[in-house]
C-alpha cells in the first residue's frame, strides 16, 4: 500500500486553527520560498528606510509646514498622489517620486502597443519582445523622473516667503531661490530615488515573491494607516455620543470597523468572481482511440481592469481643481474669474455632487477603456479556432468574437459599478461620520482596495509554490 504524505495526513486531522499555524509553519520549512519571503522583506525595508530621508536643503525641524499649511490645495493633492504612489511627497524624501514615473511609463508603452505597429509587434514576439519592451519601459522612466521632479522642485520647493517652509540657507541665494547647483543635485537625487525603487521592484519579481511594484505601493499604503488611525483617536471622544452628529464616538469606530470589514469582504468576493464560459475541444479520432472532446471553462474575471481605473480616474481628477483655480486667479475678481474659481473648489471638495459624478463617469469610462486593451475577443476567437476549442452553440469565428464581447462587456459594467461604490466610500464616511478624509481613505476605499488585492495575489503565489510540493494552499 502507497504511504502518503505524513506532513499532509497530519495537517488533515487537525482542527481549523491549527490547520492555519501548521500551513505558516510549513512556508517556513521550504528553503526556496523561506529564503525569498526574507528576501522581499529585507527589500521593503530598505524602501522604508529610504522613504524616512529628505532632501539635504530641506530643514527637518520645519518640514512639516510644507505647502503652506495642511489645507492648502497643493498639500491635499501631494497627499492624494503619494496613496498610488508609494511615496510620501510632502515630505520631500529621496523617494519623493515614488514608483509612479515606472508606472505611468508602462501604462503610456501598454496604451502605445495597441495601437503602434513597432511595439505591437514586440508584444507577439514573446520573451524577447518583453524584455526589449522593459528596456524602452526603463528609458522612459528616467526621462519621466527628471520631469516630474524638476516640477515638483519648481512648484514645492520655492522661497521662504511663498511657502514658508523654511529651508536650510546654504543652498538658497540671496533672493531666496535655490541656487543652480543644487536644483540639479535635488533633480538627480530623486531621479536616482525612482529609479532605485523600480530596481527594488524588478528584484522582489526576479528573486523575492509577489509583484514588486505592487508591493511597494501596498508597502507605502499600509505604512500610513497606523498615522491614519492614531489621528482617528487623538480626535476621539470615547463615549456614546451618535452617529451622525459631527464628533467621533465609539459608535463611529465601530461603524468603521464594520465598514472595514465588509469592504475587505466585498474586494476579495469580487475578485474571485468569473463568469465561467464553457468551452469544449473537437474530437480526433487516431486508430481506435478517441483524442479530445474534453469540456473546460475560460473563466473571465468579473473586475477585468482591477484597481487601474481608480488609480487613473483619482490621477486626473487630482489637476482640475489646481489648475481652474489658478486660471481663476489669473482672471482676476470678475465673473469669469469667479466662475472658474467656484468650479475648482467644487471639484477640490471631495463631498461634492460634481466630483463624485464626474469621479464615478471616468471609473466607468476607464474600466471599459482598459478592458479593451487588455482583453481582445478577436484574437482569443482565433486562438480557440487554431487549437480545434469552440464555445458550444456558437460558429468559431466572428460569432465566437461577438459572443465574448458582449459578455465582457455587461460583467465590466458589473465590475466599474463596484470599483465606483468603493471609490465613493471614502467620500461617505468623510461626510456622514465627520471622519477625515485620508482616514476614511485608508480604511474603507481605494487605499484598502488596493492593500487587499495586492495582499491577495501575494498569497496566491505562496499558494502556487505550496501545491507544487504536494501541500495544501492557505485559501484551501
């Protein structure tokens, strides 16, 4: 009689809770994922100590009045970049930039593939076109880093008297603007930053587990909710004063830890949702056996475009308010000027209609866009047809095609009305609960939404090395 695996038989009688500290236990006890679990958390805590330096001309004792002030409309949008961006951008670190120049450079060479022969083509030639089209994606970052920080130092870092962040006076000249030599030296530190972090990023998917570059915005991301919740308790009064009455009581935490929790179970629900297509193989008949014929499912995943449109919906909707209160401005007091104005600052307040509306029309807008890119009924059609596979019921094809577009596209409209109901969350509680909005952020909307995707792609690798050597998976 075969023996079987006595770790796994063990693992089987044992109650539900030890069932759990025995899979840790095991993680530990394979060398080859033990040694790059390590290895990821080293690399993210060298991206932590990073994250803590400033920039040498920045004063450390007055760091914290950056953007003249914690309401000003600049610090409300460096606060908002720094969530997508694993960075802390008013605090004027080394990775100031954060990871967001490598992916806005991918996106931008992602969003040039499907409609630039060149790099069309590079995607069809397999690993080799992968890896020339990182090269390009590397370039571009660089070129991206140099941009976005020489911005930033220009609209940031400027003389005491327009921002009152006192600098340290050497590198400043004597009308206040920073001198030539350290622009440039700043420029190259932060560019250096952004580009050590992608390599961070590349080494944590080469050697480590996971997705780099999600982990580190997950790593940033989750680094700021202990900040999020010790302010959430500062302004606390522990007592039962009501919900809804402008104070934070113990009503409003326990609201918030339910609010958690069902988002946290909403995100994982919808990520494993699929809509499964049957598909069946076409049989061959070779001698007197019979090849094929087998039915399968392709399974299409309900959120397609994952956290992408939020990421690009909150990115542009983040330059309206600076820049049509700064046309405003530059009107002047008259009523074109205060039209623009009133329209900034109704797109700056996140509890408005206008941006909520306009918040949840581009989450729509940007699912299907990327859905689009990312999923080409056309092309699966044909890859079904050449390997002998159809959808019952359906000719192969260009009804096959049809039959796939269409159902992608009434499950993405399922999916973006989800990512738009945890887009507005934040907004929500930030209005009902009195609670601030970063906090609601990081505790009920994209901030979480993101932590916990990423969180659980990392497990399902873990899974993926677990089932290879014979044990059970920690969803299983």
């Amino acid at each position: 009689m075969r023996r079987g695996n006595p770790t796994r038989l063990r693992l089987a009688q044992r109650p539900n809770g030890n069932q759990m500290l025995e899979k840790l236990r095991i993680i530990f006890t394979i060398p080859e994922l033990r040694q790059k679990i390590f290895l990821t958390l080293f690399l993210l805590c060298v991206y932590r100590v990073g994250w803590q330096i400033t920039l040498p001309i920045i004063d450390h004792n007055q760091i914290s009045n950056l953007a003249g002030g914690e309401q000003s409309t600049l610090s409300t949008f460096l606060e908002r970049v720094s969530v997508f961006s694993a960075s802390q951008l008013t605090q004027v670190t080394i990775f100031g930039l954060g990871i967001m120049p490598y992916i806005s450079a991918a996106i931008i060479l992602q969003l040039l593939g499907s409609v630039y022969a060149p790099l069309e083509q590079l995607k069809k030639e397999g690993e080799a076109g992968r890896k020339k089209i990182n090269e390009y994606t590397r370039y571009l970052t660089v070129v991206l880093c140099l941009l976005q920080s020489a911005a930033f130092l220009y609209f940031v870092i400027m003389p005491e008297d327009q921002n009152g962040l006192n600098m340290t006076a050497t590198p400043f000249e004597s009308n206040g603007t920073l001198t030539l030599g350290w622009q440039i030296t700043s420029i190259l530190i932060m560019t250096c930053g952004s580009v050590f972090l992608m390599w961070l990023g590349e080494q944590i998917d080469e050697f480590g587990i996971g997705n780099g570059i999600s982990l580190l915005i997950m790593a940033g991301i989750v680094a700021q909710m202990p900040g999020a919740l010790f302010s959430l308790i500062n302004n606390a009064q522990f007592e039962l004063s009501g919900l809804f009455n402008g104070t934070v009581g113990i009503e409003t935490f326990i609201a918030l830890g339910l609010l958690f929790v069902g988002v946290v179970l909403g995100i994982v629900f919808v990520t494993l949702a699929q809509r499964r297509i049957p598909t069946q193989s076409a049989k061959h008949v070779r001698g007197r056996r019979v090849y094929g014929g087998t039915r399968q499912y392709m399974p299409l995943r309900v959120n397609q475009a994952g956290v992408m449109p939020i990421i690009f919906a909150s990115s542009l909707l983040m330059f309206p308010p600076l820049m049509l209160i700064s046309f405003g401005s530059w009107l002047g007091d008259n009523i074109f000027g205060n039209f623009f104005s009133s329209v900034g600052a109704a797109f700056q307040n996140q509890a408005s209609l206008l941006f909520n509306l306009a918040y949840i029309a581009m989450i729509y807008f940007f699912c299907y866009f990327w859905t689009a890119i990312t999923f080409n009924p056309k092309e699966i059609s044909e890859n079904l047809k050449e390997s002998g596979t159809f959808i019952p019921g359906y000719r192969p094809g260009k009804t096959t095609s049809n039959y796939l577009e269409n159902v992608i596209e009434r499950i993405t409209y399922v999916g973006a009305g989800f990512l738009a109901l945890v887009a507005v969350i934040p907004t929500l509680v930030s209005s009902f609960l009195d609670v601030n909005f970063m906090v609601a952020s990081f505790y009920g909307g994209t901030g979480l939404l993101i932590a916990v995707s990423v969180a659980f792609d990392l497990v399902q690798k873990i899974d993926s090395h677990l089932v290879m050597r014979n044990y059970k998976g920690l969803l299983e």
